[in-house]
C-alpha cells in the first residue's frame, strides 16, 4: 500500500493480490516445504502491505509490536500440517482464554516466526477495538475465500486449536 489511496480500496485490491498468488502456488508445483515456505511468504507480505493501515498499526509499541493481546483470545485457526507442528511444541493445558501459545508476560505471540496461516493474515481493518476478536467481515471472508487454496497445501482446514473432536487426536 502507497498510503495515497482509500484504505477499504486499498485493503480489497490487496486481498485479491493475495487471493491471485494463493490460487497460483499450488500450481507452481515442487517439493511440499517449498510450498508451505512460498506460502508464508504470501502471508508475511501481504501482512507488510496491510498492516500500515490496520489498527494493529496504531496499536504498536516501538519494540513489541501491538501489546494487546486482544485477537489472541481465541482457537487459531489452523490446517492439517500446522496442527501436526503444533502438537509438538510446547504449551500449558490452558491459557486463562488465550491461546495457548500466547506468552502472558509479554502480551506477544510466543511462536511468531511459525505461527499459523490465519494468524499471518489477520489485521484488523476497522476503527475500533472491538473488532480485534471479531474482525471486519472482508478479513474473515478473506480467509473463507482462501480456505479451499490453503488447502492443497496445508492439508484440510481443521478450525480452531486445539481442535475438538475426532481429529483431535
Ligand atoms: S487485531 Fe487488535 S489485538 Fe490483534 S494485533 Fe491488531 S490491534 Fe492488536
Ligand atoms: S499462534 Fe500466536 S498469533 Fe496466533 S493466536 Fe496464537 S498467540 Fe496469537
């Protein structure tokens, strides 16, 4: 984003600039890693360009990024390979409504430079708090757009984590 244009513009035309690139990289081909890696790229990117304009923006602090901690009350949404990673990494059995890999004491992600998909592409593009945990619509339909993509190189789509259910496990 050149900070020139309308910011719901902006955050639409890049939402489609990701939803090209996610389409394509199943199509790219190659070794899985090398997906997963190029996918996360996407992400981050994305991120780069939206986050100017995003509230998580005004919320930074100049060493530790947005210190509120509140999107991180909340099941991740994750996919079938990063659920297999997370299960390995450590973690207390409950995080007083956090996520479990949310670090308290600092108010930060604890697992940032391997953090989900979702994680990577949640801003929050309104003008109020209140969406931190329940964000304008277009990021959530940003992500249902992507699910099906995400999929053909993640692996399905399992909802929040720790899932419940059969696929817990
Ligand atoms: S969505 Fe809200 S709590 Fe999450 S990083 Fe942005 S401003 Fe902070
Ligand atoms: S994985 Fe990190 S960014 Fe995602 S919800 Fe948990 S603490 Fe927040």
């Amino acid at each position: 984003m050149n900070g020139d244009g309308c910011p719901a513009e902006e955050f639409r035309r890049e939402s489609e600039r990701l939803k090209r690139r996610v389409i394509h990289a199943p199509r790219l081909g190659g070794e899985r890693w090398r997906q997963v890696a190029l996918l996360y790229r996407l992400a981050d990117s994305y991120g780069r360009r939206v986050f100017p304009r995003s509230l998580c923006h005004e919320k930074v602090s100049a060493f530790s990024g947005c210190v509120t901690g509140e999107c991180c009350r909340c099941r991740p949404d994750v996919f079938a390979s990063e659920k297999e990673l997370l299960d390995r990494l450590p973690k207390p059995p409950d995080n007083a409504g956090y996520c479990l890999f949310f670090n308290i004491a600092k108010k930060t992600c604890g697992i940032y430079g391997v953090r989900p998909f979702a994680c990577r592409i949640y801003y929050n593009m309104a003008s109020s708090r209140l969406y931190c945990q329940n964000p304008a619509d277009a990021t959530l339909q940003l992500f249902d757009t992507l699910k099906r993509h995400v999929e053909k190189i993640l692996g399905p789509h399992l909802g929040g984590y720790p899932p419940h259910g059969p696929e817990a496990g």
